[in-house]
C-alpha cells in the first residue's frame, strides 16, 4: 500500500512540467455571487478560488441539449458514465473518477441533496428549466464547498436567483415517443404482440415558471410534471423483442423561492421545494408484474449572506435546511424521514495575499421505518464536521491553498488535509495540482437497513471508506477560440463498502478490500465564427477519458485486473454545434468500452455508443421550438445488467419565455 502510494505522488511530480491544457481557464476566477439585477445564482460568498479541474454548465448549454433529466444531461456535455435501471424515473448513477452517486457529493444551491440515509439521488427531483447553473468540481476533498463525502468530486446545481425588474414568464412543453413496431409476449417467443402506436406519445413534460423583481426584494414561482409511460421495445437475453411493460412513472414538482436585500448587500433567501412520484417498478426486467413506489420529498431552505459583517474585511453565509421524505414500497413498507441541515461558512480577507475561510455543517437524521421485519422502527443519526481553510499567494499569479477538516458521526472521528494550488504560468495556460484524503462514513442504509424479507440486511460493523489521492490538471485558452482541459489523477480508497452475496442467499454490506484508481481526461473545444449562410459559430468539441481500475479484494492483486464494477476503460464524446442568430443544431456521440457488472469481471456488458441530435428554431420574439432525436444508431446496450435502454426516440417541444420589464415606471416588452 505504502509502495502505490509513493508511486502515485512521484507519478504526479514526474508529469509536473507536461503542458497539460484546459478549458475556460480564467473562469475560476469569476466572482459568481453578485446580488445587481443580474445575479446568476446564489450560494456562496464570493466563490472561492479552487485548484481542482472543473466544468460549468450554463442555462444557455441546458436549453440547447434539451435533456430528459440531469443524468442525460451530464452525459450529453460532459461526457459522464451514467448506470440507469431503464427510461426515465428509473434508478440512475451517476459516474465520477470511478466513484459512484453515493460517493458524489451533489448540492442544490450549495445544500448537500444526497440523500442522508442511502446516499443516492433522485435525479428527476430536479426540473432542468428551473436550472440556472451546475458546477462540477472533479476530485476528492472538495476545499470549495467542504461538504463532507465527496470522494469522486461535486456537483453544485444552482436555481436560486435574484430576478431582474420586472415580471418574467417562462414555460415548456414536449412530447416523447417511440417506434411502433410489433414485439413478442414472452421472451420463449410464440404470440406476437400487434404495433402499439400510443408509444408515439409515450412521455409528456411541461414545466412552468415565474418571476418578479425589484430593488430589494424579488421572488420565482415553479412548477413541473412528467408522464411516461417507458413502453420502449427492446431485446430480451434470449433475442426476442419485447417491449417494456409495468414502468410507468407519473411525477410532479416546484417550488418558490424569495429574496430579499438587506442593507449592506446582505441577502436572505428562502427556499421551498416539493417533489411526488408515482412510479412502477417490474418485478423482474422482463416481467409484466410491478411494485408499486409512491414518494413525496418536502424541502425549505433558509439561506442568509452577508458580504460584509462585523469589520470591511470579513463575510459569512448560513443556511438551514429541513427535509420531510415520505416513502411507500409496495403494500407493506414504509417510511417517514426528517433530515435537518445547518451549514455556516466565513470568510476573512486580512491583505491581498491572505485569505482565510472557515465553517461548520451539520446533519440530523430522524427515520421512522413501518415494516413486517423492522425490529427497530425508530433511528437517529449524526453526521457533521469543521473546517479551516487557507489561501496564500505570494505573488499575483500563484495561489496555495491548504485545507483541513474534521469529521465525526458521533461514534469515530476522522481529519481530512489536502493541498493545493493554481498558479497562472501564462494569461492563456494555468496548471493546478492537488494532494488529499478522501474519507466517507458508512451510509445509513448500509449500516442498519433490513428488507421485507430479510434478504437485504445491513451491518453496523461496516469501517469507513479512507483513502488518498492527487490530480495534477493544466488549463489553456487562445482568444475564446480554442481552449484544452488535460487531467491526470489517481486515488486508493481502502474498505471499499459492496453488498455481497453470502452462501445461504442473503446480501449484506462488506468492507470487502481496497479499490485503486488511475486515469486521465482530455477536453480540447474549437470555437470557430463562420458568419456565412446566416451561420455565426462552429464549435467541435472532443472529450477522451481513461481510466484504470482495480478491486483488490481478498487474495486479488494487481496481477488479477479485477475492475470496478460498470467502470469503462475508455470513454469518447465528441459533439458539433452550429449556431446561427435564431437557432442551433448540435450533433454528439458517447462511446463506452467493456464493463463489468460483477466484482470478479464474468459478467461483461458490451461496448455502447449512442448518438443523439437536437435543434432549436427560434419562432417569432417569444417562443422557441426544439425537436430532439436520442439514440439515433437504435443502439441496443444494457446500462445495468439485465436492464435494457430504450432505442431511438423522438422528442418535439415548445419553449415560451415572456418578461416583462419595469423601467421608470413604464412597462416595456424585450425579446
């Protein structure tokens, strides 16, 4: 151990001088918290600088994908490895430097969003046409946010905003389906089932929102709804063509959030969520039979800032967050969750050298289990810690940055370092390097989850997950036209945490040895302005990643290549944009290699790639309309074993948006 763990760091200081490249490498440096009219989001103080690689997603980039949800999205910009159980409103995870969703931390205006008891989240909890911005920070030991559990990286997404004078409406309405065709019954063969032309409008999303500002005080209204029916054909293990039966999902969900200015530019905010989700899940991936799961999530968020507080040169925001989750799984199983989150963070700026921040977050879980094999229906749980955080720059270009936070669930203690810093060698070419712990307490579930029938049982003998790592990334842009990410990482995790098998047929959590990663990412774009034809940009995109995984597990050494499991060694992306002055067209492709679905590699699921198309048309001064076609190859891939992917589909839709402007007291439209 001691050995990879040395060769990891001489690895890193040998490629040191590479010229490694990256995209948008000022970007780091923008403050995105300013509270004017044009506000893009409100999570924290004067966002700090960071050394570790990251992405930004931007409203602009969501309206032109026209994702079914923040997975696909992920997928379709950043080129991320997504595991999902089938269509839409199915179980999915998200990928991260071979980490997993419960080993990504995933905020919502900054909050943690994971949940407290499995670690997972609900993707389609979040309507993207409620999305202002999604950060993505790569990387374990996160010193921007210091949320704790954050062993792949993080993921901000942010929809709270100051709105501009005036009142603003907005909405969006689209159609889902997919080819008729005839399919067999059974997966033994025999009676074919005749075309079901319904598949045509298979899903229906529509989403609305709006919004009023002034000086001091604004507020945003939302509110969404989704029906899909996942009646997708598709090929069974057998060969037959079948089509998916006993998936359908009905959900709905908003929000309304309030602003108001303070003197002194301080802002309280106050947040509130609602999500409902009826959702049948088939028995078997083949079956016609289903469970039903019905589950309602009330949210609200209180966030306060203050840029200023106490003397010029300090600043603090504090947030309170309470969740209610109400689960139903079937007839006999559920649950009533309360989760409360506080979080307080400051922010000391003593010269322009130093910078010092500090924090403190908290989580307070309260589940209260209803089932025929729960012993102890009623659980609590701790979960929190403090952090100190330092940045130094020496000279104007160069920024260390130093880190270290505790962490407790009340029964063990752990402290987490890291170190890092940005230094900008050129205006056009920037190179980050950092070195940390990555460390995890054992999610709730895992530790004490019992099923109806006690197949599924957790052990609250489980360690934490602890390891190390390092990444070194360069970052280069030539005039907005061209700009190139390159990472190199590694990571060794020791405990990894799996649910196994044992002989008599009952699955459990296990500490089962120690995972190691290594990889790299490669993002060049070219921007090219053509203003021919009516066209004003060409940009090509490419994304390469590769990563080398093993699970050393028991007797397993280097020497077995036993990889993580639904890790690819190679992923490929590559995307066209055209942009004119009404519209765009955006072509993309997503390439995986071999996974494995097994710890011991014996269950191999083949190499995948799916391409997809979109266009938006701008139709008149209000109004835009878009048509999507997913899956264009009909490519037919598992993305969790035994779970078949829907083949291609056809997405239309209209986007309508409408503000209306207050100037001087005179009401005035504007495209």
């Amino acid at each position: 151990m001691t050995v990879i763990r040395r060769g990891l760091l001489l690895l890193l200081l040998f490629v040191w001088g590479i010229p490694l490249f990256a995209q948008d490498a000022g970007e780091d440096w923008e403050d995105y918290l300013d509270f004017g009219g044009d506000s893009e989001g409100i999570t924290v103080t004067e966002t700090p600088e960071t050394t570790q690689q990251m992405e930004v997603i931007h409203r602009e980039e969501i309206e032109k994908r026209n994702a079914q949800d923040l997975a696909a999205l992920l997928e379709d910009v950043l080129d991320m490895s997504v595991t999902r159980y089938g269509g839409y409103g199915n179980q999915t995870e998200i990928n991260m430097r071979g980490f997993d969703t419960e080993r990504i931390a995933i905020l919502i205006d900054g909050v943690p969003a994971n949940s407290p008891r499995s670690g997972e989240f609900d993707v389609s909890q979040v309507d993207l046409n409620d999305v202002e911005r999604i950060e993505v920070i790569y990387g374990g030991s996160d010193t921007k946010y210091n949320v704790s559990g954050a062993l792949g990286g993080v993921i901000n997404i942010i929809t709270v905003k100051k709105q501009k004078p005036g009142f603003n409406l907005s909405g969006a309405f689209s159609n889902t389906g997919y080819l008729p065709g005839p399919y067999n019954l059974r997966h033994s063969g025999g009676k074919i089932g005749d075309p079901r032309f319904e598949d045509i409008a298979d899903m229906q999303s529509l989403s609305l929102l709006a919004g009023y500002g002034e000086e001091l005080f604004s507020w945003k209204a939302s509110l969404f709804g989704n029906r899909a029916g996942n009646h997708y054909l598709y090929q069974d293990d057998y060969g037959f063509g079948r089509r998916k039966e006993s998936n359908e999902v009905l959900d709905l969900g908003g929000g309304a959030s309030f602003v108001w200015t303070l003197p002194l530019d301080r802002t309280l905010v106050s947040d509130t969520k609602a999500y409902y989700a009826h959702k049948n899940y088939p028995i078997t991936p083949n079956s016609v039979g289903y469970a039903l799961a019905q589950d309602l999530q009330l949210t609200e968020n209180l966030l306060f800032n203050a840029p200023v507080i106490f003397r010029d040169d300090m600043s603090t925001e504090a947030s309170l967050t309470y969740q209610f989750s109400h689960t139903r799984y079937g007839v006999d199983i559920e649950s009533r969750d309360h989760y409360l989150t506080g979080i307080n963070r400051w922010g000391w700026y003593p010269s322009e050298k130093w910078t010092a921040r500090a924090g403190a977050d908290w989580r307070f879980l309260y589940i209260h289990s209803e089932g025929a094999t729960e012993t102890q229906p009623v659980k609590t749980g701790n979960l929190g810690g403090l952090y100190l955080t330092g940045e130094f720059s020496p000279v104007k270009r160069f920024m260390l940055i130093g880190s270290v936070k505790g962490v407790t669930d009340t029964k063990q203690a752990a402290v987490i370092p890291k170190l890092g810093f940005r230094w900008e060698i050129l205006p056009q070419f920037v190179l980050k390097n950092n070195y940390f712990r990555s460390f995890k307490f054992p999610d709730f579930d895992d530790l004490y989850y019992r099923s109806l029938d006690s197949m599924f049982v957790g052990n609250p003998a489980l360690k934490p997950e602890d390891g190390l790592g390092a990444d070194l990334s360069g970052e280069f842009t030539m005039n907005e036209r061209f700009s190139v990410t390159s990472t190199i990482y590694g990571q060794w995790t020791e405990d990894s945490i799996h649910w196994i098998k044992s002989k008599g047929g009952r699955w459990s959590p296990e500490n089962i040895g120690t995972a190691f990663f290594l990889g790299a990412d490669l993002r060049p774009v070219v921007t090219l302005g053509i203003h021919q034809g009516g066209i004003t940009t060409l940009t090509l995109g490419f994304t390469y990643q590769y990563q080398l995984s093993w699970l050393l597990s028991g007797d397993a050494t280097f020497a077995d290549s036993y990889r993580i499991p639904y890790m690819p060694t190679h992923i490929v992306g590559g995307s066209v944009d055209v942009a004119w002055k009404t519209g765009s067209f955006l072509l993309s492709a997503h390439y995986e290699t071999t996974r494995y679905a097994d710890t011991l590699n014996e269950m191999a699921l083949d190499p995948h790639c799916i391409v997809h198309a979109t266009c938006n048309q701008q139709v008149g001064k209000y109004l835009t309309a878009f048509a999507s076609l997913r899956n264009i190859l009909n490519a037919h891939y598992e993305s969790f074993a035994g779970y078949y992917m829907p083949g291609i589909s056809l997405t239309l839709g209209i986007r309508a948006k409408a503000p209306i402007r207050t100037d001087q007291g005179t009401k005035k439209d504007e495209p």
